[in-house]
C-alpha cells in the first residue's frame, strides 16, 4: 500500500488547503489534536469514497 504524504497550508486560521502527493485536494476546518478533518471542499477523482463531483463534509483520521 503506497504511503500518503499530506501537504498542508494554512490559508486561514481556521482552514487548510491539503494536498495529497499532488493528487488530492481539499480546504479542512476545524482541525483537532487527534487529527480529525472536516472537509469542506473536495477535488473529484482520486477515492471515491472521500472526494465526489460536489463539495463533501466528512470526518477521517491520518
């Protein structure tokens, strides 16, 4: 299974853009100790499963 390296920047004090080996895209909120990500806009194509056509509100761990 091929390692994910998240690229993070901050672009607010409460969001982040994400980058996922160049892949993936999205802007996370409210970002916790435990690592849990809301994600308030996702890039289609790379997993299902996590980015759709429209914007998706989801909870996952790293």
């Amino acid at each position: 299974m091929k390692q994910r390296r998240f690229q993070r920047t901050v672009i607010s004090s409460e969001a982040e853009l994400v980058m996922d080996n160049g892949n993936y895209t999205g802007i996370i909120a409210n970002v916790s100790e435990e690592g849990i990500f809301i994600i308030l806009h996702a890039t289609p194509g790379i997993d299902p499963g996590i980015a759709r056509e429209k914007p998706v509100k989801l909870k996952f761990r790293l």
